[in-house]
C-alpha cells in the first residue's frame, strides 16, 4: 500500500475512535465547550474519509483524459475540508452565543477535562505523522489533515485548561467564552485551507519551487544558456510542472538546442527534491543580448561582454527577454 494511502487510513481510523470518546466526554459533563471540540471530530473524520479518495485518485497513473495525471483532486480536498471546518466554527459560533444567555447545568468536569486531554495527546502524535509522511510524498492533503489535527490538539489543550479553570472557580459561563473563542480558531483555521486550496486550483505559483529552480540554474549557469525568463510553475499532486523561455545562440542547429533543453531538464531532476516535468521554449539571442551573452567563442558577437544578468524572482517571471544588466 503506498505510504499515503496508509497514512490516511490511519488518521481516519483514530479519528472515529477519538470521535466517539469526545462524544462520550460531553454526554458525562454537558459541556458546551467540550460538544464543540466534539463536532469539530466529525468534521475532521469526514476530511480523513474524503481525503482518502482524494489521494487514491492522485497516486493514479497519468491517461488520455488526464495528461497531468489526477494530482489536482488534492486541492479539491483540502477545499472540502476548509469548507467543512468553516461552516463547523459558525454553527459552533452560534450555538456558543446562545448557550452563553441560556446556560445548561454543567456536571462531571474534571473526568470530561481528562479524557480531552487524551484526545489532544493522540491528535498530536497523528498530525506529526501527517505532516511528515505528507512532505516526504508532496502530498498537500495529507499536510492539510496534519495541520488540521495540529490545530485540534492545540484547541484541545486549550480546552483542558479552560475546563480545568472552570471546575476550580465554578465560574459556569465561562463555558460558552471558551467555545466561542475555540470558534473562531475554527473558522481561521478553516478560511487559511480555503486559501491554500483556490491557490492551488487557480494554479498559484510555487515560489519556493521557482526560488529553487533560479538557484538551481544560476549555480549550474551554462555560457549558453543566455537568458532565461517567462519561468512558471504548476503543482498536481506529487509532481511538479514548469515552463521557461531559455534564450540560445541562434546559429545552434536543432540538436545543439535539444542537448542544451535536455541538460535543463536532467539538471534540475537531479537537483530538485521532487519529480520535476519542464517545458521549455527556447529563443534565438538577438544583438541587444549580445553585452551580456558570455559565449567565450562566438562567432557572431556584435558587444563586448559586460557582465551577465543575475537572475532573480523578479526578472526571471517576466514574459519577456532582458536587455539591460
């Protein structure tokens, strides 16, 4: 089974059980904060359930219909599950609200306190291991479930205290406070997914990813490779594709351009720590590129060199060839 996929199962699987004891906790105590961390474990079992899917679709092999492969449905994912947590903050919000001006009885709260405590240890353990497993694959759900149970330890904690402050000072409404508090960390939380996942859809640039390939290409730098602009980058699951405009001497014959463009290539997979597909769309130089072309032997030079163009996020993003140092 891939390591993803086992990943998940189990998130899912601790997700059920910790469910039903956060279930078990608020039927003892009548919390209205402890049935908020407790709705917000139905969300996070739906998102483990969905992200299942998700990530069995992703690990599928490229065909006609998908030449990208299916590595989007991950974004999909992470938005359901932002959409999940947002709507679970606004109906915890409003139950909280109400609940602060018609308070229920509140009973058994420091064997409620415990058994969230217990909860939020084994979703820290499990959002680590998320997280984890989650990078070593380049898989955004599985960061997303990890940061996700993350945040719920951290609510859990939060709670502990909050329950604990509650049983000693038998200050009753601060009950609905905490939850209401709890709510918007909810509704935050799930507004940063969002983000991310639209980000993802809308084909957002990895920067980090084009930082990486910049220095990449400008430690290995080539006196052929003359400029290189237009460089962008798509995410689809694991994979990772970019595009570039690579300027070349523009008497090289089609097999010197297809060595150089597969040099690139070959450069940045061997480099890059994750599977890289490019495209690349090479340029003939012109004069104007000729004060900052370093072609030690050209045969066609019309400047003296000057010194070369440090490629940077900024100019190297740009659809279009730079002419000034």
């Amino acid at each position: 089974m891939h390591p993803t996929k086992k990943a998940i199962l189990i998130s899912l699987g601790i997700g059920v059980i910790l469910m039903l004891a956060k279930f078990v906790a608020f039927f003892i105590t009548h919390s209205n904060a402890i049935l908020t961390d407790a709705l917000e474990s139905i969300v996070n079992v739906l998102a483990s359930g969905f992200a299942f899917y998700s990530i069995y679709l992703s690990t599928l092999p490229k065909d006609e219909n998908h030449p990208y492969g299916h590595g989007k449905v991950e974004y999909f994912s992470a938005f359901i599950e932002g959409i999940l947590i947002f709507i679970a903050g606004i109906i915890i919000f409003f139950k909280s609200g109400y609940d602060l001006f018609f308070p229920s009885p509140i009973i058994q709260l420091l064997d409620g306190a415990f058994i969230i405590a217990g909860t939020g240890i084994v979703n820290c353990i499990i959002g680590f291991y998320l997280i984890r497993v989650g990078k070593k694959h380049f898989s955004i759900t599985l960061e997303a479930d990890g940061k996700h149970l993350l945040t719920d330890a951290l609510t859990s904690a939060g709670l502990f205290l909050g329950i604990l402050l509650i049983y000693f000072t038998q200050i009753m409404w601060l009950d609905s406070i905490i939850s209401l508090m709890l709510s918007m960390v909810i509704m935050y939380n799930g507004y940063r997914l969002l983000r991310r996942s639209i980000g993802g859809l809308m084909d957002e640039s990895n920067l980090e990813l084009v930082k990486e390939v910049i220095a990449i290409l400008s430690k290995n730098r080539q006196e052929s490779w003359i400029d290189i602009h237009n460089l962008r980058t798509q995410q689809y699951g694991p994979d990772i594709h970019v595009d570039c405009h690579v300027t070349l001497p523009y008497y090289y014959d089609l097999n010197q351009v297809h060595h150089e463009i597969s040099n690139i290539d070959k450069l940045i997979n061997s480099h890059a720590n994750r599977k890289t597909e490019f495209f690349i769309h090479a340029d003939p130089c012109i004069p104007a590129c000729c004060h900052y072309c370093k072609m030690s032997a050209c045969p066609v030079r019309q400047q003296a060199f000057q010194g070369e163009i440090v490629w940077t996020m900024e100019n190297v993003t740009k659809n279009q060839k730079h002419f000034d140092l």
